[in-house]
C-alpha cells in the first residue's frame, strides 16, 4: 500500500555531506544544509546528510569502478578478513547503530538491537563464504574437450535498500557482494541513510580500500539511481523495497539488460489448524505480527485459524496485543511509531474499511494521548470478510486481521490468492502435517511452527511478485556472480 506513494515522494525530492553526528544529537539547522533525517516519535531532526546531485551521482561511478579493479585482484582470504574485520566493528559498535536505528527508524530497542546482530551475521557469514568458490571440472559428453566453470564478480553493483531494516537490508546486500569482489554503489532509503553510513565508516576501518563501498542518500531517489543505471559500467541492481518501484526498476534494467535482484513486498498468511498448540501459535503470531511494529515483508499479514481454536487462539492473541506498550522507543516502549504519520493514516483508513464490511475490533493495546499521528495502538481484529482491502493489502502496521476456516483446501487457496508470495506461516500439531501445508503455500519462505524465517545462513526471498532471486547463505553469493565457463581443446 504505502509503498510507491512513500517512494514517489521519497524519490523526488534533491542530497551534502555525510553525517558527524549519533543519534543522541539534534540540530536545528537550516534547509539547504541537506536531506534532514528525523525522529519518527518525536519529529526532531536528527541530522542532515548530503543531498546527491546527479552528477555527483555519477561520478561516484568512476570511483566504484576503479574501487572494483583494485579489489577484484585481492585474494578471498583477503577479503574474508576483511569483511570478519568488519563484523567485529558492528558488535564492538552495536550499542551505538542500535540507538542510531532507534531513532531514525522508530524500532523498539530490543528489535534494533536483534537487527544488528541479524545484520552484523551477514558480515560473518560472508567472511565465511568469501573462500569457498565452486567451480566445475568436467570432460565433454563427446570427449576431446574439458569444460572448466568458474564464477566471477558481476561487476559495479547497485544496491538500494528501505528504511524498515536499514542495518540488515544493507549488509545482507553488502556482505555478499564485498566476499564475491565487487564494489557498490549504495543508496539507503531517505528516512533512514544514517545508519548506513556508520556501517560505510565500519567497512572502512576493517580496511575497504576507496571506492569499494560509496553510500549516496538523496531526496530523489530516481534521480542518483538513474544516473547510475544509465552507466555502462555499472552491471548489477540489487533491490529491496516494494513491488511498485521494483517493478519499475526492472523496466529501466531492461534497457542496459542489467542483472536484477529483487526483494520485494509481502502478504504473509498465517495459518492455524485444529490441532495446533495454540500457545506456540500465539506466541508465534506476536514475532511474526509484531516485530519491528508490523513494518517488516516477513510480516504476518492475514490469520487464517480453524473454527476450533478460533476462541481459545483470539483470546490469548488478544490480551498479548492488549498488554503492549506503546510509545517512544527510546524510553523503552515495545511498540513505536510507525515510520511516519501518512503511513499511519493508510493503515488506519484499511481498518476503517474492515470495519465497514463487519470487522471488529476484538482486542487493541493502550495509546497515550502524549504520542503523534505516527502511532497507532495494536489492534486485533476478527470478523474479517476474505474479500477486505486489509487482507489484500501489505498492512505495515501492528494490525492482526483474523479470519475462521473449517475447509483446508479453500484456507490454502486463500493464502495463494495474493499477487506476491514471499513468507508464509503455519502452525499444526503433526509437524509433517504442518510441512505439507506449508509445500502448498506459494511463498518463498515458510515458517513451520515457528514465527520467524529470517537467518543469514539461509535463502531469502520470494515467488510471483515478491520477487526475483535470493539473498543469504550460499545463493546470496550467486547473486553478485556471473558463470563462465571454458572450452578447452583436450585432444
Ligand atoms: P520503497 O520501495 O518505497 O523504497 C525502497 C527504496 O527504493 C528506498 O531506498 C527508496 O528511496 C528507493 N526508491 C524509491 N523510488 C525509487 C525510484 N524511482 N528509483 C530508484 N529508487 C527508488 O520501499 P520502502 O517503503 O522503503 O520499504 C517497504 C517495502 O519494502 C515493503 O513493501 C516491504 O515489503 C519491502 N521489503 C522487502 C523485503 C524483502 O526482502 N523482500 C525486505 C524489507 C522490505
């Protein structure tokens, strides 16, 4: 929903210098000193970074390039430790990005900090696979030729990332790149540059050479990525965002036919069956709903549960939604705000709209009177009609729709009737039960009674339009690789 909206504006809108100054420090600077990032709990302009222009933009092109010469002829254990160089400096700085993405996110303290250590194991993770090149070494069916298969490193990489998770969007892009010997060009989401540039500044101390890694924030968006993507040089696109600016990314790739990854928006269904331990489904829906305030692609966004447990399961959801806090998250409440006061407004809008059609709402936490537009209480709410905007909509907001079902084949073809597939959920009492549930759902990821599905070891990412590719574990590195192979005469 939110999505193309926030990036059109996002996008057009014009980028200074990089940011001196942590979290704690406010400023009240001038307009023309650049993009100002603020607090999406208090308004407070955090800090301002440099607004790119696009011939900035562009010449950022020609140090990627030089950058990417230097550090393709580095040998992988070079770059491995380099890149483990660099997953110690997140965990020896992981108090200070934890307060940076607090506040210029909104996160509570707790899931910032989950993020840095999720984001600082991209770092370990890639270190790790940085000296693992596979390769093939085959002779010809007809015989007299060798066929060898090596991968190398695509090239420039362009990586654009959104503001929901803007230290782990960035390294689980940056790790896999780096340990391939690519270099990147990385534009961060506009709400949310500050962190990426304090990782920037980590790569750097762990030893990237210049050029390797160029952060660029920028009110317009399109504006610095475009005068990338229009460079000859620059060879891969990396993106993480919504379906509406993936889309149209992918036509302006076409045009140079740029390698694309694509991880795009999500519709995560949830599904609870007779038989299932409704306190794990419980506790599972709070992860699945609830981390990151509802802001995350993973985010479960449609309950399905069976007739049986319905009661049981919405009472013990409910009082759970009911008891979280909420405020801002750096005096400790669980639940932010949400990132800023016009996505608010949309997911209210979706629940007016539920309620309209005969929802209703069975279970909402406490909302202080003190807190801006940019809040909105958790809410739980049943009753849902299957045809509601909420349910085909991606919520992006600390908002639980649940609707009863009694028929497995038709709560399957619900779950697939959206148009993106990235998560899935399912809790069952028989885990092959629950695995064959989950073989149905056309998701790219599916949490098997279990709320959560993220893990740097593992492949991320979704089918139909969630997106193209993976990102994580050894195919993560596929990614930021080209095949080539040799025919070698073998007389
Ligand atoms: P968004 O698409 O609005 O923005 C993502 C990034 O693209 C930002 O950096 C933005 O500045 C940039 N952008 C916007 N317009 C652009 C243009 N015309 N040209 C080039 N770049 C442009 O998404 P968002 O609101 O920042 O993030 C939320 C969305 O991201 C949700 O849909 C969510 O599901 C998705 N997401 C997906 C994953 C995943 O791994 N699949 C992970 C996190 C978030």
């Amino acid at each position: 929903m939110h999505p193309e909206n926030t990036a059109q504006s996002a996008a057009d809108s014009p980028a200074v210098h990089p940011p001196e100054h942590t979290a704690a420090h406010t400023t009240q600077q001038p307009e023309h000193l650049g993009l100002p990032v603020r607090n999406p709990a208090t308004g407070a302009v955090l800090d301002r970074v440099r607004d790119h222009s696009a011939e900035e933009a562009a010449a950022m092109v020609d140090a990627a390039q030089a950058g990417f010469r230097t550090w393709r002829a580095t040998a992988p254990r070079h770059r491995s430790e380099v890149l483990m160089a660099a997953y110690r400096g997140m965990q020896e700085q992981a108090e200070r990005l934890r307060d940076l993405i607090v506040a210029e996110n909104g996160k509570s303290k707790a899931d910032a900090a989950a993020e840095v250590s999720y984001a600082a194991e991209f770092f370990r993770w890639y270190a790790e696979e940085a000296v693992r090149t596979p390769g093939e070494y085959t002779e010809a069916p007809a015989g007299g030729v060798r066929n060898v298969v090596t991968r190398h490193p695509v090239g420039v990489a362009v990586l654009i990332t959104p503001w929901n998770f803007p230290a782990a969007m960035a390294t689980r892009k940056i790790g896999p790149a780096l340990a391939s010997g690519c270099s990147v060009l990385l534009k961060p989401a506009s709400e949310t540059p500050l962190t990426a540039f304090a990782i920037a500044e980590i790569l750097t101390e762990a030893g990237v050479p210049e050029g390797v890694v160029q952060v660029a924030a920028s009110s317009s968006a399109s504006r610095v990525v475009s005068a990338w993507l229009a460079d000859d040089r620059v060879r891969k696109l990396s993106f993480t965002g919504s379906t509406g600016v993936g889309r149209r990314l992918l036509a302006q790739c076409a045009e140079r036919v740029v390698n694309t990854s694509m991880e795009l928006g999500g519709n995560a269904p949830f599904i609870v069956t007779a038989d299932a331990d409704v306190d794990a489904a419980v506790d599972g829906a709070m992860l699945a709903k609830f981390r990151n305030g509802g802001q995350a692609c993973t985010a479960a966004n449609r309950f399905y549960v069976h007739q049986d447990v319905l009661g049981e399961f919405t009472e013990k959801f409910g009082a759970r939604i009911a008891a979280l806090r909420v405020g801002d998250p750096a005096g400790g409440a669980e639940i932010g705000p949400v990132i800023t006061e016009q996505a608010a407004e949309q997911i209210r809008e979706l629940i007016r709209g539920a309620r309209e059609q005969g929802a209703v709402i069975a279970a909402e936490a406490h909302l202080p009177q003190d807190l801006n537009r940019a809040f909105l209480a958790p809410t739980l709410l049943t009753g849902v009609p299957t045809d509601a905007e909420i349910l085909r909509e991606e919520i992006f907001g600390p908002v639980a729709p649940v609707v009863a079902w009694t028929d497995l084949d038709a709560v399957i073809e619900l779950a697939n009737a959206a148009e993106v597939g990235l998560a899935g959920y399912v809790y069952a009492g028989k885990l092959q039960a629950a695995m064959k549930i989950a073989e149905r759902l056309e998701v790219g990821m599916v949490g098997v009674n279990r709320g959560i599905v993220s893990d740097p070891s593992a492949p991320f990412g979704g089918v139909k339009q969630a997106g193209i590719g993976r990102e994580g574990g050894r195919f993560g590195m596929e990614e930021f690789t080209e095949v080539q192979y040799l025919s070698v005469d073998w007389p």
